[in-house]
C-alpha cells in the first residue's frame, strides 16, 4: 500500500502461542451504529479470538457536550477492571481526560479523527481538540485508521515506534445475488455511501447531479439519513426538486451485504466527503472496480490518482464537480479506463484479515513495549 513506507504495519506472531488477551475498548454511544469507526471495532471484536483476544465495549453514553463526561468515569472505570489493556476510541478520549492518568492498565488510543473531532462548532473543537491531546499524553500506542492521522500524531511529538498505521479492510464480497439494475433505464448509475452528515458533501453532490441531462445517469444515496437533522432536511429539500425527485433514490441505512450488491451494481463511485480520515466507502468502491468521484481532499489522494482510478475536483469546486459528473457518464471509454485503473489499484488495498494482523499485533507489541517501562510521557522535550 502507499502509506506502508511513512507508517509500519505489522503482522501479528501465530496466536496459537499468544496468550489470551483481555481488551476493553471505551467508545462512545452505541457501538452498533453505522459508521466506518464502530464497524472497524466490531469487526477486531468478530475477529479476536483468532488472535488469542478478547474486546468487551464499555460506551459513555453519548450525551449533549460536554455533559457526557460526567458519565465517562464509570465507563472507564468498567474498562479498567480484569483487563490487560484499554483500546481508546478517538470518539471518547475528550471525556476520559481527568481518569486516564489513574487508569492501571495501560491504554492504547484507536484514532478515526484527528484531536477535536469532526463536523463541531470550533468552540467545542478547540476545547476537544485540548482535551484529546491531555489524553493522548498518557498512550502506550497510538493505532491509527489513516495516513493523515498518523501525520498528526506525529506533529503532535508522538515517536514512529509508538504509531502503527492499521487501514480497515476494504474487501467487497464478489458472490451473491444478481446485480441490480440501478440505472432504470438511464445511461448509468451513481451510487454515494455515507451518512447524511455535512461533512460528507451530499448537498453539494446532489447540486453537480442535478446539471446532468435527465436520461445521463440515477443517483442512490445509502447511508443513514438521521444522524442530523437539521442537515438531513437540507437534503431532502435539494432532492425534491422537480428536476430530482425521479433520479434520485434514496436506500437509507443498509446491512454490509446489500451495500456490496449496490457496489458491484454500479458504474460510478461519488463521495463529496471533507474529513475522511481513512474513506472506507472509497476504498471498498476502488476494490470493486468501481471508478470513483470525489474531492482532492481528506484521504482520498492516497487512495487513488487522479485520471487513473478517479476523477477528483478541488475542494468546493461545483462547477469542476459537475464536469466530472458530466464527463464520466457521458464518456464510456473513460469509465472503461477508470474502472481498469480502480481493478489494478485494489490488489493493493488491505482486506480484513490484513488488518486484523496488524491491529492485534500492534496491541501486543505496544503491550510488551509498555511492559519494559513505566510509562513516561509519550511527547519529546523541545
């Protein structure tokens, strides 16, 4: 994989000879929700036993900020008792700030997004992003979802060998049932998976697609539609308009196994997202072979180039947005050659299993390392 030369990734040792681990994993809300973050933990809790482990979930509840911290202290009270180690989600280290320094097991962070959150009011982000970074003083490990938060970690005086880069796996089930006719009777089909929070860019997505012809191409839009509100109507308001209402289907939330017949029934991959700290959705859509539109933004320039696997605007360009759209529903032989360029680029993308190696045998090393010391601070002296 690209990042592989700035972030190592390990493989963990047979876990036969491993002896159990027992991991509690702090989060916060639940962890069932669809998300790329709480799949990726729930998939390394499917996985661990393979690997001689075990992840219980201890959730703060998700409270209005900042009031769930007063909740924090038992979760993580909860996660320190017969536990060799806490993974620490990103999503909850703000709230664990003022009980980490007493935790006596050591504590592993888990990052999806960068210190002070995503999609926040930046009063809250600045008071987040201080908290999180008093939190990730006292990490034995840092395992992170992606190639930019490795970059901030780094910035943040955190030592290579305390960083280990473990992407999700991006791996899309190629059997099952007959593919779907997504473009109902026009020229292609444009499929977008992510939730409907502003950061993901639908409006911005739908307002390109409304410039195509009528007969160019239908747009669907899986993924949660209730995780905003406010921005959820903002969507809905630009989807019925009279050009729109019949070319845009919306699927809302759907099981892993319907989202992969919607990939491998496809033509085109378009995410508007901002902040992808990893971008799941664009990486299972590379591994179907699906070309992929989206901004030169977040992770996705790490994940494919522009004209071989994608088409990627710069950031807020509706006008380059909607050309791409254009370009790549009209022209079948660029889509034959993105989607040639996307095939190529998947054999080098990490399945599940490849993750899995490398998150537990990060943990394990991480654990051995924190065994050998007593933990000082993570951060250089300047």
């Amino acid at each position: 994989m690209r990042d592989s030369e700035s972030a190592r990734i390990v493989r963990s040792p047979d876990p036969i000879e491993q002896p159990v681990l027992r991991l509690a994993l702090v989060t916060l809300g639940d962890p069932h929700r669809q998300t790329g973050g709480h799949r990726y933990h729930r998939t390394m809790a499917r996985a661990a036993p393979g690997y001689g482990a075990e992840i219980r979930f201890c959730s703060i509840p998700d409270r209005s900020w900042p009031l769930a911290m007063a909740t924090a202290a038992r979760a993580f009270r909860a996660a320190s008792e017969r536990s060799d180690a806490i993974l620490l989600d990103s999503l909850a280290a703000a709230f664990v700030t003022p009980w980490i320094a007493r935790s006596p097991a050591p504590v592993i962070a888990v990052l999806h997004q960068p210190p002070g959150g995503v999609g926040h009011g930046w009063i809250r982000s600045l008071l987040q992003g201080a908290l999180d970074r008093l939190t990730y003083r006292h990490g034995s490990g840092f395992i992170a979802a992606g190639q930019s938060l490795v970059d901030t970690l780094r910035g943040l005086g955190v030592p290579d060998n305390r960083i280990r880069l473990v992407p999700p796996g991006c791996d899309v089930p190629v059997d099952g049932p007959p593919r779907l006719d997504l473009r109902q009777g026009r020229d292609v089909a444009v499929l977008c998976v992510a939730n409907w929070t502003p950061n993901k860019g639908i409006v911005e997505l739908v307002s390109a697609f409304a410039s195509l012809p009528e007969s160019a191409a239908t747009l669907w839009l899986v993924g949660a539609t209730d995780v905003d509100r406010a921005y959820a109507e903002r969507v809905r308001r630009r989807i019925s308009a009279p050009n729109l209402s019949d070319r845009v289907v919306v699927r809302g939330a759907l099981p892993f196994d319907e989202v992969a017949r919607m990939y491998r029934s496809a033509d085109v991959f378009a995410l508007c997202s901002s902040v992808d700290a990893y971008g799941t959705a664009w990486a299972e859509a590379i591994s179907a072979g699906l070309p992929v539109i989206g901004w030169r933004t977040a992770n996705l320039p790490h994940l494919a180039e522009h004209g071989r696997e994608a088409l990627m605007p710069e950031p807020g360009d509706l006008r380059g947005l909607a050309s791409a759209l254009h370009a790549i529903s009209s022209d079948a032989g660029l889509r034959e050659r993105l989607s040639a360029g996307a095939k190529r680029r998947a054999g080098t993308l990490p399945a599940w299993r490849d993750s899995e190696e490398a998150f537990f045998g990060a943990v394990r090393e991480f654990l051995e390392a924190a065994g050998r010391r007593r933990r000082p601070s993570i951060y250089r002296s300047s």
